[in-house]
C-alpha cells in the first residue's frame, strides 16, 4: 500500500536550535518527494521538492535529505525563528496523473 | 499576486442544506484539485481536473460533485451536506499534472 508516513508527530523546541524531522515512503514508482509548510489556519506552501537523483537540497535555513534505497527522507531546521511554528507535511506524488500521498505532518512549535 | 483564491473562507451548514465552494486560479495553470484536511488526518483529494474540460475522482469523492467552469475556475458542491463532510477544504492548481501544486487558503466548513 502506498503510504507517507512522518515522525515525531509533534516537537516543541526553544528558539535558536535545531531540529529534524523525519519522513518513511512506501510509494512505488517513485519520482519524486516534496516538503511543505502549512502555517495555521493558511494552506500549505512547497518547500522543496527532491527528485530521485537528488540526496540533498537546501533553502535557506531549511536542508531536506533523501535516501531513495532506504525511502527515507529528512527535513533539518537551523537556528529556529519564531516563524518556524507550523506543520510540515511531506507528501509523495504517485499513479499516472501524479496524484498525491499527504503524510499527516510534523506540528512544530518553536517557544521563545 | 493572488494565486488560488477560496470563497468563502467560512460557513456553516445544516445537515440536508446544500453548498458550492469556489475557487479561482490566476496563474494560467491547467490541472486543479479539491482536497479535505481532517484533524490527525493527511490531505485527502476529493476531485481533480487535469485540464480545462475534464474531471476526475480522487479517493474521497462520495458526496461531492464538481465542475470545471473555464480554466480558472473550479468550484465543489455538496448537494445534501452531512456532519461527517465537516472539514477544513482545500483548493490547489498547477501548470499540469506532476507539477507543484499550490494552494488557496481553504474554506472552514461546518455541519451540524
């Protein structure tokens, strides 16, 4: 069965540290995973999107890791801001249409 | 710089009543879709249209219908609302199927 699956299922952090968040994928073929970010009460919004050839991408302070072999990837956070709090939600794309397999997120809060 | 656009942004309902919630894309994309947000729960797409003209069921479509007005247009409606269709609603476009999808900011609905 294909599935997203995404650990801790929450995280309080202090400002200024670092975290990592975590993401199993069971979806075959694969082609590619995407990280977003959705702010409460807003939709999400792409961070990145990592294809198969591609082991590690960054934006800005966000750096996203993929390991096709293992189907794992990662989402590492550096020095949390207050805007950081969201929930982020990594999501695998399947089938002819490219339809999408949403993980149930990471709620991340970052406290001052 | 709008993007996907949802009205409204809230409504509630009584159970039997019927509803259309619209969406509008200004970024001249051809696929569209409709997904529901529950709590603990991933994304889960509703309908989608992968281009002006056609529509499509995703893995929840049971009490829902569709219709792409024009390319920018794509609207759902529920024709006899129930408390288990109470969810947070998500419009999103792209260019075309297995591009990035973005998002409107969705419609809170409730049923009671």
């Amino acid at each position: 069965k294909n599935q997203v699956e995404q650990s801790p299922q929450s995280l309080i952090i202090l400002e200024g540290k670092n975290c990592t968040l975590q993401c199993n994928y069971t979806v075959s073929p694969f082609s590619n995973l995407r990280w977003y970010k959705q702010d409460t009460g807003r939709g999400p919004v792409s961070l990145t999107i990592m294809t198969f050839s591609e082991n590690t991408k960054s934006n800005g302070r966000y750096t996203a890791t993929l390991d096709a072999d293992t189907k794992q990837s990662s989402l590492h956070i550096t020095a949390s801001q207050l805007s950081d709090s969201a929930s982020y939600i990594c999501v695998v794309p399947f089938g002819s249409q490219g339809n999408l397999i949403f993980g149930k997120g990471t709620k991340l809060s970052v406290k001052p | 710089n709008a993007g996907v656009t949802q009205t409204p942004k809230f409504q509630v309902l009584k159970t039997g009543q019927s509803m259309t919630l619209q969406c509008a894309q200004d970024m001249n994309h051809n696929s569209m879709y409709w997904y529901r947000q529950d709590p603990g729960m991933g994304l889960r797409l509703i309908y989608y249209s992968a281009s002006e003209g056609t529509t499509d069921k995703g893995e929840v479509p049971n009490g829902y219908n569709v219709s792409r007005l024009n390319k920018r247009e794509f609207s759902l409606r529920l024709e006899s609302a129930a408390p288990s269709q109470t969810s947070v609603y998500f419009c999103a476009s792209s260019e075309r199927a297995h591009q990035p999808q973005h998002f409107g900011d969705g419609t809170r609905l409730s049923i009671l």
